[in-house]
C-alpha cells in the first residue's frame, strides 16, 4: 500500500494551478503552429501569430495567458491501494488551490452560491471527481476551466432513432451557436451515452486529452475528423474573423448506454486548454 500525505498534494496543486495559468501546453502551441500555416485566410493567420505570441510573452514574463483563470476543475484518479493521510484529500486540494491562485496573482472568479454570487476570494471550491482505480497510484489531474467556453457548452437526451446524423447535427449546431464568444480557436469535447450526467462528464475529461491522439476505436476517430472538417466548412475562424480555423481538434469520448437513451454533451473549450496533471 502506497501512503501518500496531503501536504503533498497541497504543494502540487498549488503548482499545477500556476503553470496551467502561465504556460501553453505543447500540444496546443503545435496545433496553433499548424493551424496558422494551413489556413489560407490572412486575417486567421494574423490573429494566430498574436495567439502564439500572447502564449510566448505569457511564458516568458511568467503572468496568466488569459484573464480569465477559470474555475478548477480536478480529476482524481485514485488507487485502491493508496493510503491518504494527514488530514482529508478535498480539503488538501483546495488549499493547493488557494495557494496557487493567491501566490500566483490569479484572478478568483469563483462565488460561494449561484444565486446570491458573494466572491469566495480564493478561487475554491475546485469541482472534483474522483475514479477508484486498480493499483497503488494516485493521479490528480488539474484543468483551469474559463466560462466564456463552458458557457457555450450543452446537452441533450437525443431519441436512438436519432442516430449517428442526430449526433453529428446536436455538436455542429453547438459549435455554430458559440460563434467567437468562446473565443476560437476552440477545442470540442464530446460525450456520448451513458446517463445525463455521464455524458457530461465524459465530455469534460476527454479535454485532459493530448492534441496529438485521436480516439483509439477507429469509428470514432473517422468521426472527430469528419466533424473537424464540417467545424472549418462553418468559416468562424480565429476569434470569429472568419476562416477555417475554428476549432483546433474535436475528441469524442463514449460509454454504454440504455436502450431508450442517446445522451450527447459537448463541452467547449477555448484554445487556453489549461490542464496538468501529476502522478503519486
């Protein structure tokens, strides 16, 4: 059995708090280097260079990529052979994020109740979602979620008779509906099955994937191309100056569902894709 303390995760929260708010990840400055030499319209290329230059200035001078610092979203993937001690993991989480967005001068946009909106003024509670796993490792996985995105996302329980074009037409109209407010170049996260709740917890965690991969089930995989490709036939572009650079990949993620059912979530997000994560 693995122990593993909670000042510790306390420090590494803290840490991946601020290095997701000042450093793009790799995958996403590669997607925007490619977006920027493949789209053919000068107006997204111009507006690429400034993001990848508001990336580099951020990284250098070490401040927030956006103004926006999000509301921390935390993914715990826990082993069952793993051991907690020295006080309760959630309240470990919160500090680091505490910590993280006081010391690194970031932005606290979290409100203590959706309805009276007071400041919490340190940027928690996180929303945290944990995952027992096989084995003695613990897996925190940090996203800085902004809400001009989030706000564009949406879900809906589709009739199976619906099928694959209900799908396919449920994500495109997502997309044309958030136009630049999500501020794209945009990353679309789909969840597909499962319950309600499911599918937009699919939709969120598949975000955490690298750029780089695709869906390991081929299907799926052909399907986050063709739609990529029906994305840039909608001609938003770069911050909505038009283009076919709207959306720098679409990742879909699916579990199995009821027979009545065929819920569909997409989670936007925006390019500042701020995520990190660290392993016990």
């Amino acid at each position: 059995m693995k122990t593993v303390h909670v000042n510790d995760i306390t420090k590494e929260v803290k840490r991946m708090c601020i290095e997701a708010a000042y450093f793009l990840p790799e995958d996403v400055r590669r997607a925007l280097e490619n977006a920027r030499e493949n789209d053919d319209w000068q107006l997204s290329k111009e507006i690429l260079d400034q993001i990848l230059l508001n990336g580099e200035i951020a990284r250098t001078e070490e401040v927030a990529y956006c103004q926006d610092t999000g509301m921390v979203v935390a993914f715990v993937d826990i082993g069952q052979d793993v051991h907690i001690e020295g006080g309760y993991i959630e309240d470990a989480i919160n500090e680091g994020v505490r910590q993280g967005y006081e010391e690194g001068f970031l932005r606290k946009s979290v409100v203590s109740d959706p309805i009276e909106r007071v400041n919490t003024k340190d940027n928690t509670p996180a929303v945290i979602n944990y995952k027992v796993v096989p084995g003695d490792e613990l897996k925190i996985t940090i996203a800085a979620k902004g809400f001009g995105s989030e706000n564009m996302s949406r879900l809906t329980m589709l009739r199976p008779a619906d099928g694959l074009e209900g799908v396919k037409k449920f994500i495109l109209e997502t997309v044309e509906l958030a136009g630049p407010n999500p501020c794209p170049p945009i990353i679309v996260g789909v969840g597909i099955g499962g319950t309600f709740d499911r599918a937009a917890a699919l939709a969120k965690r598949v975000l955490m994937r690298s750029l780089d991969d695709y869906n390991e089930n081929a299907f799926y995989a052909d399907l986050e191309k063709e739609l990529e490709g029906k994305i840039a036939d909608l001609g938003i572009g770069p911050q909505g100056f038009g283009g076919k650079t709207t959306a720098l990949r679409v990742m879909i993620d699916t579990y199995p569902t009821h027979i009545a059912g065929l819920p569909v979530a997409v989670n936007i997000q925006c390019h500042a894709a701020r995520h990190k994560e660290v392993i016990f």
